[in-house]
C-alpha cells in the first residue's frame, strides 16, 4: 500500500454537516491519495468506457496499489479502521463512478467478504492477501435466470458430494467481474441435507463458462455475466468451511447492502457536485441559473436528501463497528439512500437541461447508473419487506 500522501485531505463541501470528522488523521490521508487517484486516473476516461461498455483493467492494479483491497481485512489491513471510513471509500469511488465503486464492491465486499465470513482459517490465510494484492479477481455468484428476489429459498444450481469433491450444476445471472475474474464464489444447494453451500471456483476450472451480458444501459463500465456450470468438479478444500447455511450468505449481504447505501450517497454526489458546477457556469436570462430561485431550489433538495442520507450511512456503518448492526439496518439504509439517490439524479439532470442527457456532463452517467444500485443487493420492496417484518414481527414476503 502507498505510504505518501499525494495530496491533503480536502473537506468536501457536498459533506454538509461535516460527518468526515469521525475520521482519523490516517484514514483521511488513505481517502486523500484515492481521491487524488480518482480524479487523475479515473475521471478521465470513465465516460469513453461507459460508452463503450468496456472495464478498465489497468485500474485493478492502481486501486490494489493504493491498498483499497486491502483494507477491511484481518490478515491483510495495514492499520486498524472503522466501518465509516470503509463506507467513506465507497462513497468516494461512487462519487467518480459508481461502476467502479460496483466492481471494488464485489471483489472486496462480495468476493472476499464471503471468504472472510464463511471461510476456514487456512481459507483465508491462501486467498484474501492474493486477492488484497489485485493479483486475483473475485466475483460473486448468487442470482440465477430464475431466481433473483427470493434467492434464500429458490436456488436451482445444486452441489451434489462425490467423494472428496463437489459437482456444481445450474446457472447464474447477473455476475459483476465474473467475464474476467479469476475465482467466483458459488452459491448452490447441497443435494444432501438441502442447504446453501459457497465454494470458491476457479473460474479456469472445466464446465464453467461465462458469457457478457450486452447492451446494459446502467453501469455499463461493469462486466456482468450469465454463468453456466455443467458438471463443474471442486474439492471440499474448496468449499467455504463456515458457510453452512443461508444465514450464512446473509451475513456476507448485510455487511455489502450497507457499502452499496454509502454507494448511493456517492452517486448522488457526483451527480450534484456537477450540476452545481453546471449551474454556476450557465447564463440564462443574465444571469447564472444558479442565480434562479427554482434551480436553487433543485440544488437544495439535492444536498437535503445528501446529507439525510449521509447521516443514516454513518450511524449504520457505527452500528457495525459496535457489534449492533442487523439485517434490518443495513436494510434501512439501503432502502432509503437508493431512493433518495433516485430523487437526486433527477433533480442534478434537470438542472443541466438538455445537457442533462450528454455524457460529456457526468449527470448522465450518473443517473442511469442510479437505476442498478437501487435493484441489486436486494430491491427496495426486499429491503422493505425486511424492515417491515423486523418492525411488525410479521413476514409479508411470500
Ligand atoms: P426479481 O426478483 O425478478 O424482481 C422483480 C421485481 O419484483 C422487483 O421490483 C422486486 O422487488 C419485485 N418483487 C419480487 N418479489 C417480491 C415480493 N415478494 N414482494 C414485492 N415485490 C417483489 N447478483 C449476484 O449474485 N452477483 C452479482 O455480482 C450481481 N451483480 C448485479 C449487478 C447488476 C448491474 C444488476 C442489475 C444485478 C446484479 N445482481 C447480482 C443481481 C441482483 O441482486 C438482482 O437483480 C436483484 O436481487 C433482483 O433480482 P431480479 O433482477 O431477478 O428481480
């Protein structure tokens, strides 16, 4: 990880309320060199490869450089850090693009968080530092063509034991990194006793095959594929040791359902942060439009919903930290920030007019983008539904 500070930590003035003051002096040095790397390296070409849907690859390595794999993780985090500046480091990826806070999401949150949560001692000792250094990839397999919202219960892809191996077989959809990773986490049924089972597989490994899923209109710098595994082979060493159940893999959801809020809250950053710029900038009637009573207003419901929702991620991401947070919380969160986020992009894209829809601008980027945070990792009504059974003591999923 680098050790110099490229730059000063700055105070972002769309950080209305100054929440980054719960921050260490190291833990802003680290969201200062990625800011840096951000706007330097990023920016620049997010927009050409959004348009032409592609990932930027060489990004792993400078992300891996400045230890953002790195971090969350026991065996491999370089100083002790809190839930608020993991979920700061999100927010700051989202706020430049939220595909690649999306890819950072799946290899450290997704991907590694299910090694971490449901893997064995040895498990993590081998995986997590190859995957910290970027030299490994990970993606995570849950969704299926079939199943999608009711996940916990509708799996297809089944893990029959023979032997000292397991046999996959069945299909996902929807896998972020999974056209380029270099393991995915499978998620399947065992046909013994009927439970859900992770397994770390190679994505080398014969009977897997991944194919890119064209023509996305939101996030399109990601890479999400359909896989199909035809008799894919693993040995038990390969299986996630603590992961026994759906619990299990619920675990892993609630600690991501909280980074994709922070996500959300960097999106609608960007979105504003743009369209303020934008509004200082453009002459209407003589003067700015930032000027205009109604687009001040639009920019004001922007940094209201902003700084709402800032407050919910920071109090959730403390839960964490504390040993308090539960499903329904990271829920809450989820739920609520994704909304907002919607509200903002829709105001920022309004403020730009009609250049609102260019990508040139940042805005429209933004706002398509808005659309796949708020579906994956659970849709509003999942998050909803898991917020209403915790507050009615009532399940109204099925
Ligand atoms: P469905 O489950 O078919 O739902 C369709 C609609 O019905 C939704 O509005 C939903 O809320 C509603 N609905 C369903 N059931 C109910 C109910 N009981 N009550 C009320 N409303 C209901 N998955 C992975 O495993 N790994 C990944 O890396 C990954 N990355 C993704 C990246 C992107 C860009 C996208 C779009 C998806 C990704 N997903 C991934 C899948 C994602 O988690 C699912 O899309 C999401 O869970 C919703 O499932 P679905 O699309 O099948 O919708």
């Amino acid at each position: 990880m680098s050790t110099s500070t490229l730059t000063s930590f700055t105070s972002l003035a769309s950080d209305f309320y100054g929440y980054e003051d719960l921050l260490t002096d190291r833990e802003k040095s680290v969201l200062a060199d990625l800011r840096h790397y951000l706007e330097t390296e990023v920016k620049p070409i997010v927009n050409d490869h959004w348009a032409r849907a592609e990932f930027p690859t060489r990004i792993v390595e400078g992300l891996a450089d400045l230890g953002i794999f790195a971090l969350p993780w026991e065996e491999t985090r370089p100083f002790e850090n809190s839930a608020v500046f993991r979920g700061w480091v999100a927010l700051e990826l989202a706020r430049v693009d939220a595909s690649v806070a999306t890819f950072v999401g799946v290899q450290n949150g997704l991907a590694m968080g299910s090694i971490s949560v449901g893997g064995s001692p040895e498990q993590r000792a081998e995986w997590l530092p190859r995957m910290a250094s970027g030299e490994l990839v990970g993606a995570f397999g849950l969704t299926e063509p079939l199943s999608g919202s009711d996940s916990a219960q509708g799996l297809r892809t089944v893990a029959t034991r023979d032997g000292d191996d397991w046999v996959l077989n069945g299909s996902k959809r929807w896998i972020g990194n999974a056209t380029f990773s270099d393991l995915t986490i499978i998620w399947a049924k065992s046909a013994e006793d009927g439970q859900v089972k992770g397994f770390i597989v190679p994505t080398s490994t014969p009977g897997y095959t991944a194919t890119k899923i064209e023509d996305k209109q939101s996030l399109r710098i990601v890479q999400n594929a359909d896989i199909v595994l035809d008799g894919v082979r693993v040995p038990e060493s390969l299986r996630l040791q603590q992961a026994n159940s759906f619990r299990d893999t619920a675990s892993v959801l609630r600690l991501t359902r909280a980074e994709v809020a922070w996500a959300a809250v960097g999106n609608s950053i960007g979105a504003y942060e743009a369209a303020l710029a934008y509004a200082g900038e453009r002459v209407q009637f003589g003067k700015p439009i930032a000027a205009h009573q109604l687009v001040q207003d639009l920019l004001v419901k922007c940094i209201g919903n902003i700084t709402a929702s800032l407050g919910m991620v920071v109090r959730v991401s403390q839960m964490l930290d504390d040993g308090k947070q539960r499903d329904e919380h990271a829920s809450l969160a989820k739920a609520y920030t994704t909304a907002r986020m919607r509200e903002t992009v829709a105001h920022a894209r309004e403020v730009l007019g009609g250049n609102g829809i260019v990508l040139d601008y940042d805005v429209a980027r933004h706002f398509a983008d808005a659309e796949a945070l708020y579906s994956y990792e659970g849709t509003r009504e999942m998050n909803t539904l898991i917020v209403g059974r915790s507050i009615t003591g009532q399940a109204a999923f099925v």
